[in-house]
C-alpha cells in the first residue's frame, strides 16, 4: 500500500493539533522541490501550555517505577517495528535519502528503545560507608525534570528517537522540536510513544516558525531543567549560553570535521571503494562522515584514481526510485553552500578530481564531489562541508599530518588506517575525537547507525555529553546523597 504524506500536527498535552485556523510552514520534498505539507507552528502560548505540562507530568512519570516506565518503551519498540517500512518512506519523501538507508535507520528505533528501557531500570545508586556507626550514607539518583529537546533533517528518526528513549527512560518529561524540514518523521515516532500509552504531557512536540523561537521560549521557562541539542556548533554555543544563565544542564551534539589518515600499508584500492562508498551515504550530511582524507603520498595517485572512479559510478537521483544511490540535499540552501564551498576551494588552489556543480533540474542535487591537494587556507579545510564533498589532500610527514588532522576546534569522529599495530594504537591515543575508527568507518555495530550500547558525543568544540552507552541515560539523571542519622 502506497504511504501518502498524512497531516502535519503538533502534540502538546496529550492533544494532537493540526495545521487548522494556524500558522504554518511549507514542508519540500527536496527530491521534487514540491510542497508536500503544512506544518503548524507553535505560538508563544502553546510553548507556555508545552513546558507546563511537561511540568505537571513529570511528578507523574517520575512517581511511576522504572519497572513500569520501560514497559512503555518496550511497547513502543514493538509498534516501531509494525510500522518501520511506512515511517522509512515518509523519511525519504521529506528528507531525500535512499530509501535503503532510510530503512536502516529506522530499523534501529526500536533496539534504541529496547535498551534504554532496561538501562533505565539500572540506574543503580550506591551506600558509601560512614565515619559513624550511627549514619547511613545513600547515594541516589533521581531524573533532572522536563529536557527540552532539539534535533536535526540529517537523520529524522535515529537522532529523535535516541533523545527521547534516554529522557524518558531516565524518568524524565520531553518536550522535542524536530527539525521543520522533516516533521513526519518525528511525528510517527511520537504516535508510537503515544499509541504505547506514554501518559500525557510526558512526550510533546512542537515546531517553531524559526527554531529560535522555539529554543529561546524553552530553554528561559523555569518549567525547563536540561537540554539536548544535535546541530551546528554556532547554534549549539548559543543555547549553552542561554542554558548557563538558569544553570541548566545540556547535552550538545555539535559538528565535526572527520580527518581519516591512511597509511602506505592498507590494500590501497579495497580502502578507496570502501571510502568512496560511505562517504556518500546521506549525501555526505553526516557529523561523522569523513571528510578529510590524509593519504600518504606513496600511494595518494592509486588511492585517488580509483576513489574518483567509485565517485563517478554514484547514481544521483530520488530516493524511492530503485537504484538511486544518492538522494538530494535536505534543503536548497545546502545546494548554494556547496557551490560555494567547491568555488572557494578553486580560488585557494584546490583541485577537482569530479562533480563540483549543482544538478540541473528538479529538487536539491550536487553532484558528488572530490578536491584534491587543498590547502588550509580554504575554507573547506577550516568547516565541515556537511555535503557530497570530499577532500583527499597528501602527506608525508606523520607527525606533520597529526597536527594537522588536531589543529581544528572540532573533534567528534576521525579514523586511521593502517594494519601497524602499534601504530595504530598511537593514533587512537593521539587524535583528538569522541569517536575514533581505526581500519573501519563504522562506530559501533558496524551494520547499525547509532547502535544504542556504545556512547556518541565529541570533545572540544564538538560538544560534550554523549548519546547512547550509560552514559546516556547519566544525561539526564541527578545525583542526591542522603545521610542519615
Ligand atoms: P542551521 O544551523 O540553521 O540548523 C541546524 C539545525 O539546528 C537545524 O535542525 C535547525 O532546526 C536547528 N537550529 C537552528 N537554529 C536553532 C535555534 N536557534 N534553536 C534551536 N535549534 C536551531 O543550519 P542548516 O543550514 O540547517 O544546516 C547546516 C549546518 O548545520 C551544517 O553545516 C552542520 O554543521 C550543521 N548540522 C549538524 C548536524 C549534526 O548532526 N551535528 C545536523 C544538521 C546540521
């Protein structure tokens, strides 16, 4: 059966409320530039109603035992499961990406909240002994209160459903504001926590005529004691400001800029299929995607030549139609940042082994990209692309390239290639990222995104917190010692 673009609500409350009598917003599909739906938008009073009912529900949900909160999560996994191939096809029609990958993401869901429920029934204290023999001295931990949540189009499913699994497991109300380009998604992740009887005003989600409204409206309401944020890292410096001024604890998934090192003792041409394969895996719109390549200069010319020919052979197109490789840009303002981060690699020097032009026609394309030998002067080398653009520059000189690979304020995901022992045991040690992939590009499970058991999150300005692991569900816990006499 056909899966039709249904109507965009927003919940609050409980209470599902449509784009009736409302301010509303255009949602695209990036693959045709065609408006698909309207999505309403909150006014200042809805995120009033929003926080205070994540207030009052917290008492709730938080008086509830952990035991019958993951029974929730639990039935939800299992109504995500029924319903994953329909929610993979909204993802691509209003995100764009190959319905393979859609598929994949979303069939994650429900093991993310698989294990969260029983995580969340692990969240152990501890008795520390006394000095005394009189007093007991008791370490707890409780759920920080209601976590405003704000999550990116990159990946509609995996990033919201991450967050609100770990809040809710933790004990924790959630109010969430999903990207604006990719609403459906989000929305059918909330029916299932709906459908799987999550009491209402625990889970709400609204959306913002700009994010800012949003962010700013929540993150002031006294109501509001944690956030969570996945985005760009301006956006995210911004709202740890405004966290800072009421103390509230965050949680930031910001960008990264993923140097790969590879050395001269890799099959040289298996790695540059693999690379080139992955690296266009969402478009290239990933805080993970590698994005710097590092290839010693013994093998840079074989390493790039078959690269290039992967790149070449990338099929761009509509992720429903069968065979597409590559769907669009989630929206049009990536095509003009890409055209202009290709331009000013050219103006710097930089080479374009293929692509580097917007696709003619309908929706948000570019083609796949590679540059060559670019220095660090150019921007790309500065910013993550956040796009189908790849850098493969050359080295020779390992400590050199170290520092080079270091020398950003980014440091989420970087990767290193070599079958050297030792040498790859000091490059893990020595780059500076939340996440390293030494001989693999995949963190965790390697045929999972975002597998729920091992922890996500960079250093420096990368951000801090993780998602997934234990730590995971910390986020959103306090600790509370209780001595007694
Ligand atoms: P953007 O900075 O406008 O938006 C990025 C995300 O942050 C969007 O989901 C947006 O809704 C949200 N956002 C923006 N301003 C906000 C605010 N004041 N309050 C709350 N949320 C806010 O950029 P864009 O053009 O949509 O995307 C481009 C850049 O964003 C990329 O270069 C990339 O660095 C970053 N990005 C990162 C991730 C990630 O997974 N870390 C995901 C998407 C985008």
């Amino acid at each position: 059966m056909a899966v039709t673009y249904y109507d965009l609500n927003m919940l609050i409350d409980g209470e599902w409320i449509s784009a009736k009598d409302r301010e509303t917003l255009a949602v695209l599909n990036p693959a045709t530039g065609e408006e698909i739906g309207r999505l309403p938008v909150a006014t200042r009073a809805d995120l009033d109603r929003a926080a205070a009912a994540s207030a009052r529900a917290f008492g709730e949900w938080k008086a509830m035992s952990a035991y019958a909160r993951a029974k929730v999560l639990v039935r939800a996994a299992a109504i995500l499961r029924e319903r994953a191939s329909d929610i993979a096809h909204l993802m691509t029609v209003e995100q764009g990406k190959p319905l393979a990958e859609a598929q994949m993401e979303v069939r994650n869901l429900p093991d993310i909240l698989e294990w969260d429920a029983e995580e969340g029934r692990r969240t152990y204290g501890r008795v520390i002994p006394s000095r005394v023999p009189e007093q007991r001295q008791i370490v707890i931990k409780e759920p920080v209160g209601p976590v405003a949540t704000f999550t990116p189009w990159n990946f509609p499913a995996l990033i919201p459903a991450r967050k609100i699994a770990a809040v809710l497991a933790a004990g924790c109300t959630c109010i969430i504001k999903p990207a604006e380009e990719t609403p459906a998604t989000a929305l059918a992740i909330a029916r299932a926590f709906v459908d799987a009887g999550v009491p209402e005003g625990v889970l709400n989600v609204v959306f913002g005529r700009t994010p800012a409204e949003v962010s700013e409206a929540l993150i002031s309401s006294p109501h509001i004691r944690a956030i969570s944020f996945t985005g760009s890292t301006a956006v995210g410096k911004h709202l740890s400001e405004m966290a800072a001024r009421g103390v509230k604890r965050t949680v930031m998934e910001l960008g990264g800029h993923a140097p790969v090192i590879v050395m001269p003792d890799v099959d040289v041409e298996g790695l540059a299929e693999q690379a080139a394969r992955r690296k266009y895996r969402n478009s290239g719109q990933g805080c993970v995607n590698p994005t710097r390549f590092y290839v010693h200069d013994s093998i840079f010319d074989r390493f790039a030549a078959r690269f290039v020919e992967i790149v070449r052979s990338i099929k761009p197109g509509n992720g429903l139609d069968s065979g597409t490789q590559m769907g669009p840009l989630a929206h049009a303002r990536r095509v003009d940042a890409m055209k202009e981060c290709v331009d000013d690699a050219r103006r710097h020097g930089g080479k374009v082994l293929c692509g580097g032009e917007p696709i003619e026609g309908r929706g948000f394309f570019f083609q796949p990209t590679v540059l060559a030998d670019v220095p660090g002067s150019a921007h790309i080398m500065k910013e993550e692309p956040f796009g189908p653009i790849v850098v493969l520059n050359r080295f020779a000189d390992l400590d050199a390239v170290l520092r080079e690979a270091n020398g950003l304020p980014y440091g989420l995901a970087a990767y290193a290639f070599t079958r050297d022992g030792a040498l790859a045991h000091r490059l893990s040690m020595q780059l500076e990222a939340g996440m390293i992939g030494i001989n693999t590009f995949a963190l965790g499970a390697p045929d999972a995104i975002g597998a729920p058991e091992t922890p996500f999150g960079g250093v420096k300005e990368s951000g801090y917190g993780s998602e997934g692991g234990t730590e995971g569900i910390d986020a959103y816990l306090t600790v509370k010692l209780i001595s007694q006499f």
